[in-house]
C-alpha cells in the first residue's frame, strides 16, 4: 500500500517528536544508541539471591536496563483535557497508537521483559496489552493492582482542565496536580463517577479515597514497591511499569530521592518509555553521559524516545492545561494529526479487528456500562 514520504509528513514539525529511526520499519532491534549492546559481563541475576536457590535467567539479555516505566495512551478524557482519576476512561484511536509506538520503540530497543505490572484501569491495561504485541511478548505475565491506579482528583474528576485554572488560576491547580501534600476537594458518595459504584472495588468500598494528593499516593504505591518490585528485581527479573502520571510520579520520586519540595515540576508524558539501570541496592545508575535527563532535569533514566521529543510533548501539555489564551485543544486538529499520520507511517496502520479488541468506541462503552456494574450500589 503506498505510503506518504516520510518528509512530507515531518513538513510542519521542526523537528520530530520522535527519533527518526522510528520511521524506517526496516531497521534491526539493535538499532537504537546507547543501550549497551556489549554488555555480556553485566549479571542479569542478582547478587542478593540466595545461593542455594537456582539462578533466575531473565529474558533481557540484549541491554543492560533492569525496569521500565510507561504511562498508558491518550484516553478519551486525556482527549477532552478533563481530570480523570479513578474513572475508567478507554484508549482513543490515537491512544491505541501511541501504545503501539511504545511497544515499537521497546522492541527497537531490545530490551526484553519478565513480568508486567499495571493498575486496575483499562487505560493502563489495554496499553499493557499493545505493547506486548508489538514486542511479541504477549506470554510473559500480567499482574494487576489497585495500587497503581492513578491518583484520585476527588471532587475534580469530569471536570475540563482549563476551565478549573480559569475559575481557580494556575498556580493553585498546579498545586492539585503536581505538588506533594496538597489534595483537591474530596469527592462525595453521590458523584456521578464515585468509584464504589464499580464492581471491580465492591471488596475494598473501605480503601476508596476521597481524593488524594502524591504523598497519599506514594503511600500506596511504596506498599507494592516494596512487596512486589524489590522482591522481584532482587531475583533478577526486568520489570515494565505501566501506569498513570500520577502513581509513575510518586515511584520515580522515590527511585530518585526527589525533593518533595522539587516534584511539582516533575511530569510525565504519555506512551515514551523511561528505562533503567540499577545497581545491587536497587539505586540509579547515571546516563551515559554523566547528567540528568534534558526533559524534567531530574532522572538518570533514559527516554528511549529521546528527550528532545518528550520535552516538546511536555511543553505541548503544560499549555493545553494552564494557558488560557489557547482555545484550541491541542490533542486534536493540526499538527496533532499530522503526529497521529506520522506514527501510522512508523508502526502501518491499525488492524481493524485489533483496534475493536483494544478500544471499544464510546458508544459501546455507553451500552455497557451497566454490565461493569456503573451506577449500581456496593
């Protein structure tokens, strides 16, 4: 099928949001800089195991990265700029995109997984699964916690983004959104998106926040760090996160010793992937390079998709959120479809039967949310 130049299709970018690389689908695995490719004397098997066990082999013999992080695809409300916390918002069409790129520029990478942790959100979950076709790693295991759910935006969530900085202003719904112990208004039982409604908690009505700043976030997810990522990175397994901005945040903070006072500056944009290399206490291993990443300023983990083109998605959702003089959406329309005709050049265009397995439309997702038990009381 022909396919537009590549050229054509960069025209209006200065530069792309994504290495060029991505745009030559016959390039090898091995193709991406950097990745430690001659590291046959980095131990994949952890030298905190006990000796009279057996030694776990992992998969990912091919890079020295030991975890990776990725926040899940544009869904709907990502689309219509609204707070969405806990509410199970799906993948657009240009979210089932985004996670295929992801899985792309991983399988480009050659870094190979053992295990897979996601959140409870068919947002994080659908993600998981495109990622996993596209690295032919659909077999490896899938595990699923309430604990890497996004953030809760309590009385927030449906609300559009920009227009809660035009009534509250941007430095107090930066506050909400980014800082370390400031939560928005709680949410009532009588909100039209209270999670309780949701069969998927009616065993945990009693965990359920009312809204939650990164400091009770961090709460939960230390619990499954600690329970669950250590005891497996100790074995020697390379780990995927996928998530949501929020719950990423609060890990990363961790995993970086940030400042509680720094982190409202620290985001996170959809669908690039954040690896990295840890030495035997679990700690970063600096870049390459010897700095920090050019993105946030704050990681030793490396965007697999550069920092040039996270930086400039950054940049794109900072406005779309707080600059007020903008009334375009900027996930939609202009340039915004010239990146959705750009990533369908890299990776073809979608199967149909996979995007009907990997996003249902919003008219079905209407039909059917009765049968996920919305608007029944637990």
């Amino acid at each position: 099928m022909f396919r537009t130049p590549a050229s054509r299709l960069l025209s209006s970018f200065s530069r792309p949001l994504l290495p060029t690389s991505l745009l030559r689908p016959q390039l090898s695995r091995n193709h991406l800089p950097n990745l430690g490719r001659n590291h046959r004397s980095y131990s994949r098997c952890s030298p905190l195991l006990n000796d009279e066990k057996d030694e776990f082999v992992s998969l990912n013999q091919n890079t020295p990265f030991t975890l990776c992080f990725l926040r899940h695809g544009q869904s709907t409300w990502n689309r219509d700029n609204r707070f969405i916390g806990w509410t199970d918002t799906p993948l657009t069409a240009d979210g089932v995109l985004e996670a295929r790129v992801a899985g792309q520029i991983l399988y480009k990478s050659g870094l190979m997984f053992d295990e897979v942790h996601t959140s409870l959100l068919r947002r994080s979950i659908r993600t998981t699964n495109l990622v996993l076709m596209e690295t032919r790693q659909e077999y490896i295991q899938v595990y699923k916690s309430w604990r890497l759910n996004e953030r809760h935006y309590g009385q927030l969530v449906g609300q559009n983004k920009k227009e809660v900085v035009e009534e509250w202003g941007p430095e107090k719904v930066k506050s909400w959104r980014r800082s370390w112990d400031d939560p928005p208004p709680p949410m009532e039982n009588d909100h039209p998106y209270y999670p309780g409604k949701d069969m998927r908690y009616r065993n945990m009505l009693e965990k359920i926040p009312e809204a939650e700043s990164l400091k009770d976030t961090r709460a939960r997810t230390t619990k499954f760090w600690d329970e669950t990522v250590v005891p497996s990175l100790k074995e020697g397994k390379t780990i995927l996160i996928v998530g949501h901005e929020n719950n990423l945040r609060s890990m990363i903070m961790r995993l970086e010793n940030i400042d509680p006072k720094d982190v409202i500056n620290l985001s996170l944009p959809r669908a690039v992937p954040l690896a990295y290399k840890l030495d035997a206490n679990l700690k970063p291993i600096p870049r390459p390079d010897g700095k920090l990443d050019e993105a946030t300023g704050f990681l030793n983990g490396v965007w697999l998709g550069g920092d040039g083109a996270v930086k400039k998605v950054l940049e794109r959702d900072h406005k779309q959120v707080y600059d007020t003089s903008i009334k375009e959406n900027l996930e939609m329309g202009g340039k915004w479809n010239t990146w959705r005709n750009w990533m369908e050049f890299a990776i073809g265009e979608t199967d149909p039967n996979q995007s009907a397995n990997s996003a249902h439309s919003e008219e079905d997702d209407q039909i059917n949310d009765e049968t996920r038990g919305r608007g029944k009381e637990y």
